[in-house]
C-alpha cells in the first residue's frame, strides 16, 4: 500500500456460506488517498457493514485483497457499539488506555464524552446514546491513522449528532486521520466528506472525489425532450416537465435549465438507478 493511499481493494469479494449463497460484495476494487473524510453510501444491504468489516480485518475475504493499516493504527465503531455490559464507563476508558499502551490520548477521549457520562455507570445502563458516545471516545482516544464508522451517529439526537460529527471532523483535519464512514442521512454528509463511495448489490458503483464527481455531472430541467448525447443517471417527470441528472459530456444544448447539482442530487439520482452508471 502506498503511503499515500489509506486503504486499497483490489477484486474484493465475500459471502457467507457455501457457493450456493449471494455476493455481499463482488469485484470491489478501490484506493482511498490518505486524509480523506469517505462517505461510505448505499441502500440497506449493498455491503457496506461487510466492507468495513473487511478493512478493519474481522472478516476474511473469499476472493480478491484488502490493505488497511495494522490493528493498532486503525479503530472500528461497529453499528452495534460492542461494549463489555459489565464495565463502567471509567473501567472501559482504563481498559482503551492498557490495550493502547503507547498511542491513547486521554484528552481526546474524554473531549468526546464531554461530562455527559457518569464515570460510575455500567454500559449496560446506558442509553444509545451514551453508548454511541463512550464507543466513538475509544476509538478516538487510540489515536487512528484509520476510523471506520459504521452508521456512528444513528442513536443520536440531531443536537449531539451535530456536537459529535463536528468534533470527529475538527480532530481528522488536526491529525491528519482517514475516515470512512457509513450514514444513511445523506445531509450529515453535505459539507464533511470530501471522498464518496456509493455501493449498490455488492459493487461499487460511483467513487472518488466529491468535487470531481459533482463536477462531472449536470442537473438538467425543461420539458421532455431527447436528453441525446448525454449520459442519463436518473430521470423524474412532472407533467410535462422532465428533471434529469445526466454525465456532463460536453456543451448543453436544448430547451434546458442546467444547474450544478447537489451531493444529495447526485447521491439519491445513483440510489434510484438500480443498474448504476460506471464511475
């Protein structure tokens, strides 16, 4: 893996169960430049729970290779917070510091649970929330050249949802860190992720960088009409208005207004399109 790529996939491919079961994920090929924030997108069951769990290495692959940094310069915030039921929140930080010995930053964990946890309780106590909170202070108490997130902020309400994604993205432009990170609210990507990456049944269907990929792409409005030569992504029609994403292939021409689109644009049109467009 190059210093500068984070994380690289080259025909990745995993399922669980004997050749008669589906693909979770299928001839997944990928490098993500290090220091990237990745939004990690697609609809439930396109893979993304399993990619994340390949990169972080809980998962072996049944075909193709996945390169990740080693375990101890990588942290993993599964979707259901494994934390030990029995612990307390000051037994769970005591133990993130002994299993890190070296690289945990005290501060940095703390900073995330923000006096919003008694030290004294047991997780087994605690909220969704609270949980999501004590796990993201683990991760990043470790001090990870890699963070993958999977659906982080689901348990939270949309005050420390905000409080904790601007706090992850404040540290992983001070630090340097990759992250990927899976949502399925597209708005808590607009304005964090400069990297994208969009599954859909097993294969990635659209990656790169936000800008280059919103800017390769046109929002196109008008009546209905043959959208020739342009690459279609989604069409919607209202009447006898047609709205269109299209790949910008050249000068628009047409009764057409054209607009840059938005992330959310672009992201749902790819979403709608069951077959997908080549990135």
């Amino acid at each position: 893996m190059s210093t500068t790529t984070a994380l690289e996939a080259a025909g990745l491919g995993i399922r669980y169960g004997g050749r008669a079961r589906p693909w979770a994920l299928r001839d997944c090929s990928l490098a993500l430049p290090a220091g990237r924030v990745c939004a990690l997108v697609g609809p439930n069951g396109a893979g993304k729970s399993s990619l994340l769990g390949l990169a972080a290495g809980l998962l072996r692959p049944t075909e193709g290779t996945i390169t990740a940094p080693p375990r101890d310069r990588l942290a993993y915030v599964a979707q259901d917070k494994p934390l030990h039921p029995r612990l307390t929140v000051a037994d769970t930080l005591r133990m993130g510091r002994e299993l890190n010995p070296g690289r945990w930053d005290e501060a940095a964990a703390r900073a995330v649970l923000a006096d919003a946890l008694d030290p004294r309780a047991l997780v087994r106590e605690l909220s969704g929330g609270l949980r999501t909170r004590l796990a993201l202070a683990l991760a990043l108490g470790k001090r990870p050249e890699l963070l993958l997130l999977d659906e982080p902020m689901a348990d939270l309400d949309p005050l420390a949802r905000r409080q904790l994604m601007g706090l992850l993205m404040a540290d992983a432009a001070e630090r340097g860190t990759t992250v990927v990170m899976s949502s399925h609210i597209l708005t808590e990507l607009e304005g964090t992720c400069d990297h994208l990456l969009l599954l859909a049944d097993g294969r990635i269907r659209l990656a790169g960088s936000v800008d280059e990929l919103l800017a390769a792409h046109t929002l196109l409005t008008g009546p209905v009409a043959d959208l020739a030569p342009h690459t279609v992504v989604d069409t919607r029609t209202t009447g006898r208005q047609l709205t269109a994403l299209v790949r910008r292939e050249g000068p628009v021409e047409g009764p057409w207004e054209a607009a840059d689109p938005t992330l959310e644009d672009l992201l749902l049109a790819h979403l709608r399109t069951t077959e997908g467009v080549a990135a």
